[in-house]
C-alpha cells in the first residue's frame, strides 16, 4: 500500500501521544500507519511496525508456518503431526489443518472475537494452535 507523503505515523511514543513522523507504511497487524523509525518490515507484501503485539504476531507467524511444513511433510506418510510420535491420525485442527492423533488433537474451548466480542466456543485444535490464539487477540 502507497502512502501519501503528508500522512503522520499513529504509533504513541510516551504517555501524550503520537510520534507524528512521516508515514512510510501501513501495519498489516494493527492498522496503524508507521515512519521509518518504527518500521519492523516494510516490504511490498509485507508491512509491519515495531509494537510489541505487531513484533509477536510477526514472530509467531514465522514459528507457525515452519510447524505447518513438519506437520505437513508428516501427514503425507500418514503420520501424526508431532515428531517423534507415532500414532494413528485421529482428528484435523481447524487451525493448521494438520492431522494429528487423539492425543495431540482434540475439542478445546477456543476464544475468537466476533464483532469486537470475545466470544467463546468449542473447536478442534492441537496444542500448538490454541496456545498461539493468545498473541492473536491481542489489539
């Protein structure tokens, strides 16, 4: 996303306000608009500034897809998910979409936000999954 050269960077620096420094980019996490200084990743496709939600997420999002590809190389030889076990697939998390045994899967209360609400309700997910969902509600 493009950036017009007049726009003030919304990231609060100290307990009065903003940082009010040119606008280099747009965070893709929390939507604010960020200057140079408070830049993480500033990339065509990717944009992130340097909160520490938006840092958490980035971080967690990189952790994330590295598991996905074990989980994935894993279910392709009909195993479960997690190294070193050896159990049968029992059960999909809605999350990853891997495959995992009955004791690496199963229903646990998840919280997701529906309009503005955290809202809670029973989903299948590995362990790996609902741990992360905390740095995603996070603002």
């Amino acid at each position: 996303m493009s950036v017009a050269s007049k726009t003030s960077c919304q990231i609060k620096e100290g307990l009065f306000g903003s940082c009010k420094g040119e606008a280099v980019g747009y965070c893709q996490y929390c939507a604010r608009l960020f200057c140079a200084r408070h830049t993480l990743i500033l990339e065509p496709e990717q944009q992130v500034c340097n909160r520490k939600n938006c840092v958490a997420k980035w971080e967690d999002l990189q952790v994330h897809l590295a598991y996905k590809s074990v989980v994935f190389t894993r279910n392709e030889q009909e195993l479960c998910g997690i190294d070193d076990c050896s159990g049968v697939n029992f059960g999909q998390c809605v999350r990853c979409t891997g495959f995992f045994c009955p004791e690496h899967v199963g229903p646990l209360e998840e919280v997701v936000l529906e309009n503005k609400v955290r809202v809670k309700h029973m989903a299948t997910l590995c362990l790996h999954c609902s741990q992360r969902r905390e740095i995603w509600l996070r603002a």
